[in-house]
C-alpha cells in the first residue's frame, strides 16, 4: 500500500500493533516505510486506545523514526489520552521535545495553512499552549499489555487563540 502513497499523503494509526505494521518480524522499520518518508508520505500518530502500540512506539523512536503528526483519536475509549498526555509518553519514549512540538504544531499547521509561516510577531494574532512540566513518575500502557515509565507529565495550563484566552487551568496565574 504504501507504494501507492504520494508526496503529503498521510497515512494514519502509523504505530498500530495489529496486522502488518512498520515493523518487520524483528522489530525493526521497514525499508519500505523509510522510503515513502523519503518521497514525502507523512505518518501520523492518531493515538487511541486501540490504534497505537506502546511497543511499536518504542521500537519506532528509537530507531528514529518520529512521527511526523502526534494527534489523538478522542473517544469513548481514549478519554485519557489528551495530546499533552500523548505529547508526555512520546518524551518517555525517548522522543525529543522539540520534534514532539514540531509534530504537534508545525507540521499539522502546514498542512492546513501552507501560507502562514509559523511564528509570533507584532499585531499577529496569537495561538499559543502554555505547557507546565511535572516531575513525576507516571506510567503509559495500552490495550496489548504494553507499558511504558515517565518522569514528565506535560500539563496545559494555558491556551489562547487568535489572541483570545480560551482555557486557563485555575492554579495557573491571572494576568488579566
């Protein structure tokens, strides 16, 4: 399938466990996966309760190989997979934080509005996330059994959009 994908083509549930994943039998990337980045094809996260494996994460990161969108699938199933906790277990992967942000706001951003650039400057309007760092130990699991330990659990505290505020956590300081 993935020789059918084109250049911004997404393909979605890159982590899954079940079936054929981006993994071989050994664990390790596919060439084939490799190779579609290479021409352009974007993989996504699309983290759910059932879609993503912990352990194909895992694999994936250490080999380098990032997700190039981090986004959740909000269900029934995955209330508590929020994108700071998704953002959170990616960092205990071993997933650098500037790729996490990248993954979380560049990337996406593009795909929707090419011709913004990204940035704060004077008179834009602004669409910011502060993001709070917990010190703690904070373990990940998913529906195969699989589980991962973290130290950090990222936390909104703030959001504002176009500007606007439109969330602030009630221990976090009002300016206003």
């Amino acid at each position: 399938m993935l020789e059918q994908l084109r250049p911004g083509d997404i393909y979605c549930h890159a982590y899954h466990e079940l079936g054929e994943s981006i993994l071989n039998s050994e664990g390790v990337v596919r060439k084939e996966v490799w190779d579609a980045r290479k021409r352009g094809v974007l993989f996504e996260l699309a983290h759910g309760k059932t879609q993503c494996s912990l352990e194909v994460e895992r694999l994936a990161v250490r080999q380098g190989f990032f997700p190039d969108i981090i986004s959740t699938d909000y269900s029934a199933f995955s209330r508590k997979e929020t994108l700071t906790y998704v953002m959170s277990e990616l960092l205990a992967q071993g997933m650098p934080l500037k790729e996490i942000l990248r993954a979380v706001t560049e990337n996406p951003g593009r795909l929707i509005w090419p011709e913004l650039l990204p940035g704060l400057s004077v008179g834009k309007k602004a669409d910011i996330a502060v993001i709070r760092t917990e010190k703690q130990t904070i373990r990940f699991t998913d529906q195969h059994g699989n589980s991962v330990y973290g130290k950090v659990l990222l936390r909104p505290v703030l959001t504002m959009c176009g500007g606007m505020i439109v969330h602030r956590a009630a221990d976090f300081y009002d300016f206003t």
